[in-house]
C-alpha cells in the first residue's frame, strides 16, 4: 500500500464568479501530522470540504484517492465510514446535551431499534479518557470552558474510528495553556496512528508541530515542506502564503509621540449580577493620544469584561466604584450610543456574532453605527452612504468585488476590515480593538498592524486586547497586565518580556 493514506490530484472547485480551488494537488503521508497554511479566501477550507463530502463528488473535478482507492463522497457520513472526520473551528456540539450524548449524536449506539445508553455512557467514558479529559460524561457541554468543548469534539471523531483527522484552526478561540494541552493530544494521536491534517493560522504552533506543511495561494498549491528534513522558519511560509517577503510582521511606526491623556480608568469596580459575583475591582489604566496600550492576560482575567463595561455597559454589569474620564472629563455611560457620542467605539471579538450583519453587505455593515451622519430630512442619503463604503473599502483594502457583496460571504480577513471601517466611521477618538486578528492569516495581520499605526499616526488612541503574547509585544507601546479581574502589573514596551507577563498573568 502506497505511503500516502491521502492523495488529492487536480481538484477543481468553482462558485459563481470565482474559482475556489485550481487544479490542487495535496498529498498526506499515513501517521503524519500535515500541516495545511495559507492567507483567508487561499482555498484551505473549500479543499477539506471537498475532501469530507461536503461539496459532493460531481460538483468538483479531479480525483480524491484515499488508501489507495479513488472515492466518491456524496455526503459527510460517506467519509466517515472511511475514517475521515473534520472538526471545525465552530464547534458542531449541542450545549444542553450530556457529554455522551453529545460523542455519540449521529451515530448512537442501537440495541435492537432502541438506543443502548449504558453502552453509551461505557464507550464515551473511554473516549473521554483517550482525549485525557476527567469529566463526568453525564454533565452538559455548556458546563465546560472552550478547551475542554474541544476535547469532547475530538473524542466524538475517535468514537467514528478515525483514521483521518482534519482539524480546521483547533486553536484559534483557546488560551495558551489549553492550545498546548491540545497540540500535545494530536501528537499522542499520531502515536496511536491517527493522522492529522491541521489548518492554522498559529504560525509557532505550525512550525513546533507539523511533519509537512502545505502552502495554498489563490485556490492554487505553492509548495510542500518537510520539516522532518530541516528547520522551516516562519519567514519562508509567510514569503510563500503571501507571495512576497514581509520583512518586520509588526510594523514599526517613525514616530511615537503621545499626547494627554484620552480614557482613564480610577479604582473601576465591577459587579456581574448574572454570575452573582465582583468581576473587575479597582482596575486602573490610561491611554494617552496617538498610543497602542495593549492588554495582556489569560483566558477569564477580565479583559473583555472591563471593555464592555466602559463601552456603555451592554451586557448590565452594575459599576459600584470607580470613574470613567475621557479627554480629562469624567463620563456615565448608559448606553453605547453614549460612548459613541463621546468619542468611544469597541470593535468585539466575536465578529460574526456581535460585530457584523452577516447576511447584510459590505455598505450596510460600515454605515450602521452612524446612520445619523447620513440622514438627509427622513431618509438615509444612499448617494452619500455608497461614497463613505467605497472610500472605506479603498483606504482599507476590503478585499470584494463590490461594496454590495455580503459580509457572510468575505473572508475573516476582510470581515475584521469591514468590522473596523464600520466604527471608523463613527470618528472615535479611543478604539479599543478585542482580538482584532483572530482566526486570520497572517497577510491580512500586517494589514491591520499596519491600519492600527495609521490610525495612532492621526492622533487616535488604541486599547487591544489580544491573547497573542507575541502581537501585544510587537505593537504595544505601553501594556498592562490583567489575572482574575485585577490589574497585576504595568510594563512599558521596552521593559517586557514574554516572562515577565506571564508572570504578572498568573498573579493572584
């Protein structure tokens, strides 16, 4: 039997107006973790839809060959009789459902016509154990935190007999502690003889794990490295994926000079009612004009929390201290219309949730936060309201073939970029940016590094929150430190390390 468990040979994917995949060719060997790399909208997903059964065979051309034998899918649960299951990014799980309902879904356990859940309960907990997860398999998912949700995913595809596991960014929406539990897993796979094709945007985490990488361009492949044969550093998978050397991936700026204070934060207290607990106490920060601070901490440390909070409290924590200064005076927002006024805009982490329209288009998405800027008596002036789009699709580099593609349909990349433009047009004096390159490729990274320096150029201020250790380092100019709701240290750019932060992230 050949050494490659997997050989995908001139797949062909159209949509209309735009071919997806040309003529890729991608080969896995059995027992190796492969890793698949390219810039959003490169084909990276579209491929391992194609090779899962999602876009049916007929709707491509070319040649799937797995085990040696050519295939046919029609549908996902045709690949997964073959051993072949995907894990996406989005988790396919069922929050109030118990953990073995949740790893046999699908495909439970029969006994006669009837379900066997004592045989169930027996197999999950087996599963559960392989995935190193001690849980009760009885709890419900919504009991646990992202890392371990992913755990119960990847224990739901070894309950199908996997032997082709396509995980597509595993990591994007975890901490680092749980990003390294999970790399770890997929190696202890790889020992069991499951192989693993990887799809990330975590070029550290590529480069510490990976036997192959793959580079995707343009719905075409570029190229295929063995890492087992030498070091490959992250400045050649970038030249490849982008197409061009990036020289510095965070952009210095020629100037930083920073003026009064914007915001300030004095001895903030927050109360969540809903968690029936304190969840920021005394928290004190600034930011001054034309400075990047960035926001360091884990996962839980309340860094979200506090922006929501100062951006007009959607969520209904109850401020009990503290005081809210912009520009020196001090502020009570009650609304985020109010923080808008004022000068404040917060560009969520969840973009596809809380930050976009996704069935609405490009022009729809950037002018929603200020349509009081285009009314003209009793109507929206459409005439003024396409120009702003247009200009803000131009200065920003929205990747589109016009300002009435809809949001949903963009690539991540270019999603955050209609996200920011949105709240660019609100004219805010202080952007706080959560997360504001996650789950994208490391092309449209230098983009928005590149836009933040812009923006801070033009006197703006920018607070960014980021789990990215390496990104606050390379674009803070100042950063505190967050664990457990609390400000544990404050380090100008100069003086951090990787370190020392995460030393001040785990201080109680």
């Amino acid at each position: 039997m050949s050494d490659y468990i997997l050989e995908m040979k001139g797949i062909v994917k159209e949509f209309p107006g735009v071919k997806a995949l040309n003529n890729v060719n991608f080969k896995v060997k059995r027992g190796e973790i492969h890793c698949l790399v390219g810039e959003n909208g490169a084909g990276k997903s579209t491929l391992m839809k194609v090779l899962s059964g999602v876009y049916p065979h007929g709707t491509y051309s070319g040649d799937i060959v797995y085990n040696g034998e050519v295939q046919n899918f029609k549908k996902i649960s045709d690949s997964e009789e073959k051993g072949i299951v995907i894990i996406y990014q989005e988790l396919a799980l069922i929050p109030e459902l118990s953990l073995y309902e949740n790893i046999y879904f699908g495909h439970e356990i029969l006994k006669g016509k009837s379900i066997d859940w004592n045989e169930t309960i027996v197999q999950a907990t087996k599963m559960l154990k392989k995935v190193g997860l001690k849980a009760d398999p009885s709890m419900k998912v919504k009991e646990l935190g992202v890392g371990n949700q992913q755990l119960v995913e990847i224990a739901k595809a070894l309950s199908k007999n996997v032997k082709l596991l396509i995980l597509d960014e595993p990591t994007a929406s975890l901490n680092e502690d749980d990003s390294q539990n999970l790399l770890e897993l997929i190696r202890e796979l790889k020992s069991q003889g499951v192989t693993c094709i990887m799809i990330s945007h975590k070029l550290r985490e590529i480069t510490a794990i990976a036997d192959t990488i793959t580079v995707l361009r343009d719905g075409a492949t570029i190229c295929s490295l063995d890492a087992n044969e030498r070091q490959i550093e992250e400045a050649e998978i970038i030249k490849h994926m982008v197409g061009r050397e990036i020289d510095n991936i965070y952009p210095k700026r020629e100037k930083k000079e920073f003026g009064e204070k914007a915001l300030e934060l004095k001895d903030w207290t927050v109360f969540d009612p809903a968690k029936n607990r304190e969840i920021l106490h005394k928290v004190n920060i600034n930011v001054r004009k034309g400075e990047i601070v960035g926001l360091q901490g884990l996962m839980g440390a309340g860094r979200t929390e506090l922006a929501l909070s100062v951006f007009g409290n959607p969520t209904g924590y109850k401020i009990t201290s503290g005081k809210l200064l912009m520009n020196g005076k001090e502020v009570h927002f009650k609304h985020p219309k109010e923080a808008i006024k004022e000068g404040l805009a917060y560009v969520t982490e969840d973009r596809k949730g809380n930050g976009l329209i996704l069935m609405q288009d490009i022009r729809y998405n950037t002018t929603i936060a200020n349509l009081e800027a285009l009314v003209n008596g009793l109507a929206i002036n459409e005439n003024e309201e396409i120009k702003v789009a247009n200009r803000y699709k131009e200065s920003i580099n929205i990747k589109a073939p016009s300002i009435e593609q809809k949001v949903g349909n963009l690539s991540g990349g270019n999603q955050q970029k209609v996200q920011i433009a949105k709240w660019m047009f609100t004219e805010p004096n202080v952007l706080i940016l959560d997360e504001p390159t996650r789950g994208i490729d490391v092309g449209a990274k230098y983009e928005i590094y590149s836009l933040m320096n812009k923006l801070v150029d033009q006197g703006m201020s920018i607070i960014m929150i980021s789990s990215e250790l390496p990104e606050v380092l390379g674009m803070s100019d100042r950063l505190y430190v967050m664990s457990e709701g609390t400000i544990t240290g404050e380090l100008s750019i100069e003086e951090a390390t990787e370190e020392k932060v995460m030393a001040m992230a785990i201080k109680s």
